[in-house]
C-alpha cells in the first residue's frame, strides 16, 4: 500500500480563468517518492501550471515523513492557526501509520508544525537546527531569539542555493523584526521593509501569487506603522501595498487572508492624513464591514474580536453622522470585542480594548459626565493590570497618557488634586514616549502636559503658564504644519490661549496665526460637504480668538492711556502689550472676521460669471470655462445630497471626487493666468474666494459712495464686536458691546421667535399678548454704533450668528425703528457683497444713486395663489407689479416651472407672488410654490441669472440654515450664487394684503430712481406708521446686496 497520498482537485487560473485539474499531495514518503522529496526541498511541491502554461503555488497542508532521517514534518499554509493543524494532523496521521507495524519509532510520536514556505528550508541539513528552533518561536517574547536565527540561517542560505528558501527565511525575518519589542522600533520597522522588499525580488506575483500578495500585505503594515519618513506618505503606501496583495487575496480564492487584508486597509483609512478626513473614516468602517462578513464570531472568534475594535476606533473618531450616536456605537463594537478578548485567554488584546472603551467613554455625550470619566478611569486602569512598563513599554505608556487626559477632564473628586494626577501620569509616559524613539506620540503628551499646566491650580500661577508654554513649544517641534497640520493646528491654538492666559497678547496673536495658517490649509483641501463643515467650525472658533486678542489689545491700550501709571496691574501688561497701534488691531479684527464667515459661499460665488481683464490670453480663458462648467454642475449636483445623511452615497463620492480634480484643474489654470499677465491677480483671487484684504474693503466703502457705513458683527461668547467703516476711512472702528449669546438668546431671541417669527400660532391662535420688546435689542445693539455711523444715510449689515435672524432695521434705538433715521441692507460678509455690487450684469451698480441694467430681456413677473380666496392679493401683486414695467405677468397655470427656467436667465428684474417654503431640516429645499410644484433653492441654483434684483414675495425665505464658519445655507444664497445682484426676501410669515402694499410702494419708488434699499425702506416707513405697534407687518423684508 502506498505511503504517499495525494487528491485531484478543479483549479481556475486567475491569470486566463482556464479550468482545470491539479494533484495535490496530502503526504508525502521521502524514502518511496524521492521525486517528491526533491520537489519539497525546492519548495515546489505545490507549484501548478495552467494548460496555457501560467504558474501558480497552492496554499495547501502537507504532511512530510522521512524514515531515514527520522522527520515526521506538518507543513501548514499561511492563515491556518494552531488549533486547525491539531485537527489536519489527527486526520492525516491515521493514514500514515497503517503502514507502520508496533511497536512505533519514538519520532512519530511528536509531529513538527511548521509554515509551508518554510518547508525547503527546515529539509536544508546544515539549516534543520537552526529552523526547527525557528519554527517555534511564536510568542512575542521570542521575537528577538527568532531574529537573531533567522539572521543566522540566512548567513547560511544564498539566493542562488535555493531562491524559495532564501524569501520564505527574509519574510520571516522581517515578520520577526516587525514584532520585536528590543532594540529601536524605528530600526527595527526599516529593517522589516528592508527584508519584505528582498523577499519580493523572488516573490513574484507570477510564480508565488500567494506568498507575493502575503508580503504585500504585511509590507503595507510594516508602513502604516513606520515612524521615519512622512508620516502621511507612508500611509499612502500602506494603502498601496493592501490594495496590491487584494489583487490576489479575492473573497472568492483567499476568504480568509481577503477579510484579514480588508481589516489592515481599513487601519490604514483610519489613519490616513491625505484625502478627507471624514471620507478616509468612511473608508475604514466601509472595509471593517468587509472584514466580517467572513471574520465572524463563530469561524473566527480572535479576528472577529479584532476587527470589532478596529470598527470601534473608526465609530469612536467618526466625522459624519450624530457625534453621540457614534460614541455609543463605537462602545457597542468595544463590548462585542472584549466578549472574546477576555483578561485569560488574551490579555494583551483585553487590555487594548480596555483601554479603547475608556477612550469612547472619556468622550461621550449621552450619559452623566462625571459617571463616564469615571469608568474611564476604571478601565484604563483594569488596561493597566496587563499593560505594565515591563511587558509592554509603549502600550503602557500610550495608556499613562490617556488615564492622565481623564484625570484632567475628572468632575468627581478635588479638582487641584486631578490636576496633579494629570500630570503624573503624563509625565509617567514621557519616560517611555522620547522624541527619538515615537517623535509623534511623544509630541501628543508634551501637548496635553501642557493643558495640564494651563489649568493647574496648584503652584504658582506665573510658573504654571511658563511650563504650559515651554511645553507647546516643544510639542511644536515635531507637529509642524507640513507634516501634521491638524496636529499643528491644535498645539499651536492652545499655546496662543496660554499667552493670552498671561495677557501677552502679541504671543497669542502669534500663535493664533500659526494656528491659522494650518486651518485654511486643511480648510481649503477640504472638497466633501461634511469636511468642509467640520474645517470651517474649526478656522471660525480661531478667528474668534483672534478678533477677542484684538479687542483685549485696544482695551488695554484704551487703559494704559487712561491711567499709565496708576494702576500697577496694567503697568505690568504693558510691557508685554504688541507694537500694533488701535487702528491695525481694527483692521486685523475686521479682517479676520470676514475670515471667519461664509467661506464656502464664498468659493461658490468664484464661480459665477465675472469679467475678466483684457489681458489674460483667450485660450486660458476658455479653458476655464470649461472647467468652471463642470464644476457648476458638479455644485448643482452636490446641492442634491441631503446636508445630514448618515452615509455619504457612491453618487456623492464620485461627484466629491470629480470636484476634488476640476479644483486642481482649475487653480493650475489660474496659476498659468498669474503667470502670463500681472493683470490678472484681483481676478484669480476672485475666482478663488480668497478673503478680502483691508484694501478691498477700502474699495468697497469707495465703491458705495460717501454715504454708506457698513457694519459688520462678530458674536463672541460674551461680547459683540462691531466693526464700522466708510468710504475714506485709514482703518474701521472697532467697538466691543458686552453683550453675551446667552443674554441675546434669552433677553430676546427667545421672545422674538414667538412674538415675530411665530405671530399667527403665538398670537393669532393662541391668543397671547404681544409686548415686542424684542425690538429694544436696539439700544444694546446698535445705539454704541451711532458715533461711528454718523451721518451716513444707508448701513449694509453684515451680521454674525443669531442676528442674521432679526430684522435689525427694525430694532428701536431711541424708541424709534434704526429705518426711521437711515436706510439698512445685508449681506452675507463683505466679499460677497463686492462681488455682487461688482457683477456683470451690466456693469457696476449704484446703491444709493440708482441703477441701470443694460441685460436684454424684459422683466419677469409670476403670481399664483394656492387657494381662491387669495386671488385678488397674489394676483393683484403680479398685474400691479407687472403694469409698472409694462410687462404681462405669468399667473395661475401660467406660473410654472418651465416658464420660470425658461424667462429668468434674461431678465433684468425678477419678481413672485407665491407662497414659500422655508426647509429648517434641509435649507436648500426650501421653495416657493408654482403651479406645478415646488421650485427649490437648488433649481434655483441651478440657473444663471443676470437679474439686478430677484423678489420673492414669499414667506419665511429670507430664512437661512446656518452652519459652522457662519456659512449661510438656502434662498438667498442661491439666488446670489445663480448671478443675482440682489434680493429681497420676507423672513415670516406675512400677510397678503399688506404685502401687496409694501410691494407696489417699493417698486413704484423703485421706478421714480430711488434706489433699492431707499425704495424698502420708505415702502417699511408707510407701513410702519399704519401699524406702528405690529413689527410682524412692517419689519419682515430685507433687501440682501
């Protein structure tokens, strides 16, 4: 009876998909098939070929005897755990040893498991020691041991002698250094890329698909946790590598290695800097998903586990999606891992997911606070049990380091004594974490050291700060802009709030610039909706430090005239005071403030139709313009993804993806531009939203003529600060009204919504007694302004936050409405007022001299009621409109959808009387009602207007969502960003007869040369002395532009 055992098996060549059958040996005798013996020696005992002569290497177990030798040898593919070979070799044995009589050789009483593409290697006589002691070396402990004999054995093995055993011994040594707890972690990594890289020169895809794509796979973890080079651009080859190895690893041939190279992809998604940060996120929990699918508890219950708190991490640093909610599901995911990784079985792992569950609940939201950092607490510290500086000197320092975050962020227990907890532990990590040897890891602690010295109560004070400082500073040294600029970002935001902490405020106006420099990086990298958002909150909270060091200069400066010597305190400040005067911190403030806002508006509006200067050659310009197309209907596009879905669609990334290479596109365009004509800067600037310079806003005052001021707010958390400016100004006038958000919410915003935003269900239905004292906002808000606003007889506002709600035209100063003194208008910021008094749509307009429109076409005027009864109001607002500039109106049926794309294009003026839709859920699809259905904000923007004005006299539209960096999002965006030059707007509900009024008063005064904001406001003053005590009436219309 034969020894050696062997089954036919059905193979598909991945190379030409050509079916066909394989023998593929089970055992194998040296002494009977010395053939195979040879084969086995030369590590090709399971190599293939196709009938089109494609080689490949079958993943497959082996059991080897030689008699003479005494080997009984379990050669095992990649993947196939300890238990599994248990189980293979109680099948295999049976079937050898029916050819033995008793009683047994000793030898095959032990069978010797060792990897398959080690198998030439341990047959090598003058290698057997060495590798069988290899063979066993499985612990991490052992990892320095297995390095040193497989540096050993290689000294023994040249390339030439045996190519297969030459690569299988350098991925083994490279697995081992990867692993290695001795010696340099940075040497030992490059070392590992090192011997994975000599591997792949015998490791090709073509003649060892299997081990190629298991060194690619573990080449792309060597990189993802390498620690020389740019950080960022070994996670790009990280991904590289995984995405390599998954070209072999299918589903479909390699189920298990497929799901463990999905996991590794996901860590590095995870940890990827290039790219979107939110969408990199995604990326990961999408490949975590993958994983499980065949990671499942039940085949896998190590990598399950695993994968659970890779997908944990990803939830726990989610972007997208309810904050809270990702906690909870990343707490959910940490407690499915710890159902496996238990403290017995594996501590190593226990320990990590202890640690990761502390982390989910130091930051979660649902809950008691104190009740959360407090089971952190609880589970760094069970971490602890396991992670202790001997075993595990990096893990243990990674966790000091998080039990100190929670020590400083603790509720229950003595503050001061927190504190000094904090820094304990922190400083406990820093023993371990040296800037040699983990640079990034050690600049993360020197940072939250810091936030420990900055709060510390303990100690003096003074010394406190300086500590906090000096260790920022070093933090600084490693998170620099080019290679951590998230990082950088937030190091150097707190090193500014600890100047400001010492009142050096040209320190912290430093800082907070180097801070700032990082932010629009990222924020304009930022291309998907969701990280825009996110960038945009994060640069607006900088300039709101920035505008309050600002103020905090000219308050000190204000006091250090007052009283240079008396008061020692302010003596003291003095010397540490900038050598900016009072007039360079207003135009600072002014212009971080216009920083702060509607920056994404702003990128849009670069995108509609602007003169360019002559000198810009044509083909530069053409090329633009089909790039500008594109990226038109890319933002229409966008404009369709819900703002909060859970998920970003495969539609919306392909469109995020799109936008991402016409932006680069477009700026190499524009660079060329800047290139070829001097001429062309104020125009690139333009086209790339770039915020204006103090010398624009100089334009724009000159621009409105000697009798418009603008004001421009920016609410802080206890303060407002206006900036007020005109035309011949050196700089603006910055004034700071104390007053807080929670005043201005509560005082009277709260009231407002009811008495105003809400009339007809507060006091219509409800029958509740109107006070308006909303209204006396006025005399905080806008009475300090009045020196500075003197006699100009038109104000733009420009507000900030909360106030874009209010109609601040109609806040009393003085007991009479801020209209009855001067004309008002508003505008999202000052840049986009520029571009819209500046667009083309017929050359610059005027807003206090009048306008003319040199646009062909007639004005375009709709009307359609919803019900019968309204008939006489809507439709007599469309015909009396409509008669004044000698047009026929489009009304009932007529007022539609199509007829509506097909007239605004070309009109000069744009008038609907209809009713609206204000979307609170999702701002862009608000609408106004036509006789066929919604028109929404994104038709809208769907449309190139060339209109002086667009009026919907409609309810609630003026209405905007507003999202982080104070980015208006709705109806009046949309109209600007389709071309409009202005537009007029109700902010509620209003009734239709008094409308009607306002609206033929306004146009009929708009039709004697009055300008716009003129027009509405003699148009708000007859309705005002009609009703004087119903703001509800009178107040709602804004002109925006």
């Amino acid at each position: 009876m034969p020894i050696s055992l062997s089954q036919t098996i059905d193979l598909t060549c991945p190379a030409c998909q050509a079916t066909f059958p394989a023998e593929v040996w089970l055992i194998v005798d040296a002494a009977e098939r010395p053939d195979l013996a040879a084969r086995c020696r030369d590590g090709l005992i399971f190599a293939v070929a196709c009938p089109n002569g494609h080689t490949e290497m079958l993943p497959a177990p082996l059991l080897y005897h030689d008699r003479a030798r005494e080997q009984l040898i379990l050669a095992v593919p990649p993947g196939m755990d300890e238990s599994q070979a248990r189980a293979l070799n109680a099948q295999l044995m049976p079937l050898l040893l029916a050819n033995f009589s008793a009683p047994l050789p000793s030898y095959l009483e032990q069978t010797q498991v060792v990897p398959l593409q080690l198998l030439p290697v341990v047959l090598a006589d003058d290698l057997l020691p060495l590798l069988q002691e290899i063979a066993h070396l499985t612990r991490l402990s052992d990892m320095p041991r297995k390095v040193e004999l497989c540096q050993r054995a290689l000294r023994l093995l040249q390339r030439e002698d045996n190519p297969p055993l030459w690569a299988a011994l350098q991925g083994e040594l490279a697995n081992a250094l990867n692993q290695n707890p001795q010696g340099s972690r940075a040497e030992n990594l490059e070392s590992a890329i090192e011997h994975y890289e000599l591997a792949l020169q015998v490791y090709t895809r073509q003649a060892f698909p299997a081990d190629w794509a298991m060194t690619q796979n573990n080449l792309g973890e060597a990189y993802r946790n390498r620690i020389r080079g740019e950080r960022a651009e070994n996670l790009e080859s990280a991904i590289e590598h995984y995405e390599l190895a998954l070209q072999v690893y299918t589903r479909q041939a390699f189920p298990e290695q497929w799901a463990t190279t999905q996991n590794n992809l996901a860590n590095a998604y995870s940890d990827r800097i290039r790219g979107e940060r939110a969408e990199n996120l995604e990326s990961a929990i999408e490949h975590y998903e993958l994983a499980l699918q065949v990671r499942t508890r039940q085949a896998f219950p190590e990598q399950w586990a695993t994968t659970q708190n890779n997908l944990a991490n990803a939830y726990l640093n989610r972007i997208r999606g309810e904050r809270a909610e990702n906690l909870e599901r990343a707490i959910e995911h940490y407690e499915l891992a710890l159902q496996v990784r238990t403290r017995q079985a594996f501590p190593e792992q226990w320990a990590t997911t202890q640690n990761n569950l502390a982390t989910a609940y130091l930051n979660r939201i649902r809950g008691e606070r104190a009740e959360n950092l407090e089971r952190a607490i609880e589970h760094y510290e069970l971490a602890l049990q396991v992670r202790t500086r001997q075993a595990f000197p990096e893990q243990w320092a990674t966790t000091q380091n998080n039990l100190a975050t929670a020590y400083l962020n603790r509720i229950r227990g003595e503050r001061a004594e927190n504190l000094e907890r904090a820094i304990e532990h922190y400083e406990l990590a820093l023993q371990v974490r040296t800037r040699q040897a983990f640079p990034a890891d050690w600049a993360m602690t020197q940072n939250n050291l810091a936030n420990a010295y900055l709060n510390r109560i303990r100690g003096e004070r003074a010394e406190n700060l300086e500590r906090a400082i000096e260790h920022y500073e070093l933090a600084l040294q490693v998170r620099t802009r080019a290679q951590f600029p998230t990082e950088h970002r937030q190091t150097a935001r707190n090193l500014g709030d600890a100047h400001a902490a010492r009142k050096a405020w040209s320190a912290a106006r430093a800082a907070n610039a180097q801070a700032i420099q990082s932010a629009e990086g990222l924020f304009r990298s930022a291309v998907d909706p969701i990280t825009q958002r996110h960038e945009a909150r994060e640069l607006a909270a900088l300039y709101d430090r920035d505008i309050s060091v600002c103020l905090h200069i000219i308050a000190s400066r204000e006091a250090v005239k007052q009283s240079p010597t008396s008061d020692a305190g302010i003596a003291s400040s003095q010397k540490t005071l900038p050598a900016m005067t009072k007039e360079d911190a207003a135009r600072d403030a002014l212009l971080a403030a216009e920083a702060a806002r509607s920056r994404a508006f702003l990128k849009q509006m670069g995108l509609r139709d602007v003169a360019p200067p002559a000198e810009i050659p044509e083909a530069l310009l053409a090329r633009e313009g089909e790039i500008i197309e594109q990226l038109r209907q890319i933002e229409a596009g966008l404009a369709g993804v819900h703002p909060h879905a859970e998920r970003a669609s495969e539609r919306e990334r392909t469109l995020v993806a799109q936008r991402a290479a016409l932006v680069r596109q477009l700026d190499e365009a524009l660079e060329a531009m800047l290139a070829a004509t001097s001429a062309a800067g104020e125009y690139v600037a333009l086209r790339r939203g770039e915020t204006p310079t103090w010398e624009d806003l100089r334009a724009l005052a000159e621009h409105l003529s000697q009798e418009a001021a603008l004001v421009e707010f920016h609410a802080l958390d206890n303060q407002i600060a206006a900036m007020v400016w005109r035309a011949g100004w050196e700089a603006p006038q910055l004034i700071a009204i104390p007053l807080g958000r929670e005043r201005l919410l509560y005082r009277y915003l709260l009231p407002y919504q009811d008495e105003a935003l809400n009339y007809w269900q507060y006091a219509r239905i409800a029958g509740r007694e109107l006070h308006n004292d909303w209204l006396r906002l006025g005399d905080e808000l806008l009475a300090p302004l009045e020196p500075a606003i003197g006699d100009a007889s038109l104000v733009y506002f420009i507000p900030h936050g909360y106030l874009h709600t209010i109609p601040l035209h109609a806040l009393a100063v003085r007991g009479k409405p801020f209209i009855a003194e001067r004309a008002a208008a508003y505008a999202p910021s000052a840049a986009a007022l520029a571009r819209a008094v500046n667009t083309d749509n017929g050359g610059p307009t005027n807003a206090v001299n009048g306008q003319r429109s040199s646009v062909a076409g007639q004005p375009l005027v709709m009307g359609y009621p919803l019900r019968p009864e309204e008939r006489p109001t809507f439709l007599g607002e469309a015909e009396g409109v409509a008669k004044l500039f000698g047009v026929t109106p489009l009304v009932n049926q007529a007022a539609n959808s199509d007829a509506l794309m097909q007239g605004a294009p070309h009109a000069p003026l744009i008038h609907l009387s209809c009713h609206g839709i204000f979307n609170a859920d999702d701002a862009l699809a608000s609408a106004v009602l036509l006789a066929d259905g919604e028109f929404t904000a994104r038709q809208w923007m769907g449309l190139k207007l060339h209109a002086d004005l667009v009026t919907l006299s409609a309810c609630q539209l003026a209405f905007s969502e507003l999202n982080p960096g104070d980015d208006l999002v709705g109806m009046t965006r949309a109209l600007l960003y389709a071309g409009a030059s202005a537009v007029l707007l109700a902010l509620w509900s209003v009734r239709s007869d008094t409308t009607m009024a306002w609206m033929l008063d306004f146009y009929t005064r708009l039709r004697q040369g009055q300008a716009r904001a003129f027009a509405a406001r003699e148009a708000t003053l007859a309705l005002y002395n009609a009703y004087p005590n119903e703001p509800h009436i009178w107040a709602p219309f804004m002109v925006v532009g």
